[in-house]
C-alpha cells in the first residue's frame, strides 16, 4: 500500500512538471533554479544541522559547513555589495519577521504601503506577530509609487521607528534617498523589501537601496534572483548584530542545502547577473507595450509602464480572477492582483506578469510580441483558451533549458531523476 502512495505522489509531480513545463510562466514571484543549484539541494547537507553561528556550532560534524557558509557569505557581499549578510531566514516573509524583531519593539508604529497599494501580507502580519502598529504609507496612482509629499506629512504625525520601503507590486524604484532624509529627522530607521526586485538590485538595473540610504534590506531569493526557495537580509554593519540574534531566534535550524544553493546561484549572478537583469527589464517594457498597444490598460503608461521584471494591467470588467482562470487555461500562468483603486484587496481588477522566469530561459524581446498576442487573443479577442494553447506549448517547448548559467543543454523542466 505505501509503496503505491509513494509511486502516486512521484507521478503527480511528474505530471505538475510536465505541465507546467509546457506552459509560459509569468508569475512574478517565481524562478527556475539551474541544474546545478538543484543538485545542491538534493545533497546531503539537506539532512543535516548546523544550529550556531560560523565556527560555533551547537552541533558536531559541520567543518564543512562552516567552509561552506564562509564562502557564501564572501559571495553575497560581493553580488549585493552589502556590509553584512543573513541568508538564515528560510523565506522572504520570515525575513520581514527578522526585519521587525530586530528593529522594532511592541508598541512601536511601523508604516508600509498597504496589500492594495502593492504591499506585501506579511507587513501586516509581522506588524500583528509582533505587536507593533502598521500604518499605510500614502500612494500616488498618477506615478505608481509612494507619495512622498503625504509620506513626510504622514511620517512626522506617527513618528515611526521603521519606514519600510519595497512592495510585491513595484513598477518603479521607489523614494528610499527621499525617505531617508525624513527618517533622520525622526530618527526613524529605513528598511527595504527587495523580495521582488533583489536579482534586479544585484544585477544594477534598478535602484541599489542600501547605497542609497536603507539600513536594511529583507528579500527572497527566488523571484528575479534566481537562487532557490529562500530569505535574505543585506544590512549595514551596525545592524549585523541585531539582525542575526533575531534570524537564529526565529529560525534555529536553518537549512543548509539551500545555502549550498544559493552559493552556486551567487556564483552564476557574478557571472551573467547584469546581462540578465537588464534583459529582464528590457523584456518587461517591450510586453508592456505591446499589450498597450493592443488595447490593454496597462498601468504605468506615462511612465513607461515599468522599469523592474513586472507589468500590470486593468483585466476587463475588472476581473483579474476571470482572465488569470482564462491564461491557465491557455497555459500562460499569471497573478490576479489588487489595483489601488480597489476598495478590498479581495476584488483584484489586476493581472501581474513578470519577465523574470522566460528571461532566464533564454526568451528576448521578440518573444515578447508574440506572447502580447497570446494573451491579447485571451484577454481582449476572447478566443477560446483551447485554441491558442498549442501555440504557448510550441513556444514553450522551444525554451525549456535554463540560461545565464554554467552547463548548457539540461532542459530546465525535466523531472530530476536521482
Ligand atoms: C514584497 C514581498 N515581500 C515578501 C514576500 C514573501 O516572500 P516569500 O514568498 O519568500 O515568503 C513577497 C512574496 O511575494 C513579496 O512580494
């Protein structure tokens, strides 16, 4: 009987990888590991602990672990050009309940741009884990991005301890020089959420948060960086000490096969990190336009419509569930997403895609006009999803190894076989 639950469980994740492997992946917050990073994370180190800190462990048996963690660190300093390195947090949001342990005390006012402004859930859940106020930061719909007029208004009335920049829907660098001068003046502390925008920071084509004025950053390293699962937390120095108590508080038992992974997808970033980044970006903006130019109320059009891996568009009749359910069933996998002019963040009249994923499977701007017609032929024609779904497999098919790393000619979806 066992033996047939473990034969079924293997084939559904066959089956997942087999599908999703034929489809055209614009989840924003997702990435493919390369072959190399997945081997770290099959590797023995998955079974084992190393509770401590480097070269002082609670546990026996980690020499190699502190070599290991010796070298991931030097990497991540130098791709994040960042004074200090946490990588113990084992997602993006436990990063943030690092970020809030470490720098807050209950009580405290925290402000973060809401869910429907592009603000991430865990602001509002870390606020409540941790017993401080989260007030919203004021947002501006005509630039996409934090009001910064309101903001000093708003910071000077709560006198914040934490002023937490960054968001899951982030069009455009956000104010962090503009914020850091009104901290000081309360004496606030600045944090960044890069969970989205971390391989795009590293690969300098967007702002870099820390240089211009952050203390901390928290991120996952597993959207447009392209490590595997993971949190990360880059801070200045004398934030080291507060950030790393706090990390082994909450996490004690980090997980060691994915810092061996995150070391190898460091080591690719060095690399191919700029090329790729930038052609992120450049993929993101050609989308955006053509879906603009077909018909879509993408948002950001006086802007540019984006400068990060993400575009945004108004689904028609204000459905974002309705056109993302329509995508899947084209095989094109997107985001339902909360527009600010939404009254709960429940209603999503959005849909978000990002560039991230089909850029690092080799995908180039003209590859981007023709997914624009995908999903123009979906959204807007309304034909039937049946109909264009053999195109996205083709299409699909033709970019299914991973890029921008060191061995070539592994197809990026294979099932791993061990
Ligand atoms: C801005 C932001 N912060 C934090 C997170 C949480 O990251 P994770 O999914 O790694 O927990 C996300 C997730 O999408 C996010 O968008």
């Amino acid at each position: 009987m066992s033996m047939r639950d473990v034969k079924a469980i293997k084939n559904i994740v066959k089956e997942h990888t087999e599908w999703r492997g034929s489809c055209i992946n614009l989840i924003a917050s997702e990435n493919v590991a390369s072959r190399a990073v997945r081997e770290m994370l099959i590797s023995d180190l998955g079974n084992r602990y190393a509770i401590g800190f480097l070269h002082n462990r609670f546990y026996s048996g980690t020499k190699y672990v502190d070599e290991l963690e010796g070298y991931t660190t030097d990497l991540a300093r130098r791709v994040f050009r960042a004074e200090h390195v946490n990588y113990v947090p084992i997602s993006g949001t436990m990063a943030n309940l690092v970020l809030f342990n470490a720098l807050t005390d209950p009580g405290d006012v925290v402000t973060a741009l809401s869910v429907i402004d592009g603000g991430h859930a865990s602001f509002r859940e870390c606020s409540k884990i941790h017993g401080v106020s989260l007030v919203p930061l004021p947002f501006s719909m005509e630039t996409m991005n934090v009001d910064i007029g309101e903001a000093e208004r708003l910071i000077a009335r709560v006198k914040p301890k934490l002023v937490l920049l960054g968001a899951s829907e982030i069009l455009f660098p956000h104010p962090v020089r503009e914020i850091r001068r009104i901290a000081d003046e309360m004496g606030a502390a600045v944090a960044y959420d890069a969970a989205h925008v971390l391989g795009l920071i590293a690969g300098g084509t967007f702002q870099d948060p820390l240089k211009e004025g952050a203390d901390v950053i928290t991120g996952s390293t597993h959207k447009t960086f392209f490590g595997p699962q993971g949190g990360i937390i880059l801070c200045k120095g004398r934030y080291a000490k507060a950030i790393d108590n706090a990390a082994w508080q909450l996490v004690n038992n980090h997980h060691i096969h994915r810092v061996a992974g995150l070391a190898v997808a460091l080591a690719e970033f060095l690399a191919f990190g700029q090329e790729y980044a930038a052609q992120i970006v450049k993929n993101a903006q050609r989308l955006a336009e053509y879906l603009y130019s077909m018909g879509l109320d993408v948002l950001g059009s006086k802007m540019g419509f984006t400068r990060s891996h993400e575009v945004i568009f108004r689904a028609p009749n204000n459905n974002g569930d309705a056109s993302a359910k329509r995508l899947e069933d084209a095989n094109i996998i997107t985001t339902k997403t909360p527009l600010p002019t939404d009254k709960t963040e429940e209603e999503c009249s959005g849909v978000r895609l990002g560039t991230q994923e089909i850029t690092r499977l080799g995908m180039n701007e003209d590859e981007m006009t023709k997914i624009a017609e995908f999903i123009k032929r979906v959204v807007i024609d309304r034909e039937a999803p049946s109909n264009i779904r053999e195109d996205v497999k083709k299409l699909a098919a033709e970019f299914g190894e991973v890029k921008y790393a060191f061995e070539g000619g592994d197809e990026a979806y294979k099932y791993l076989s061990l």
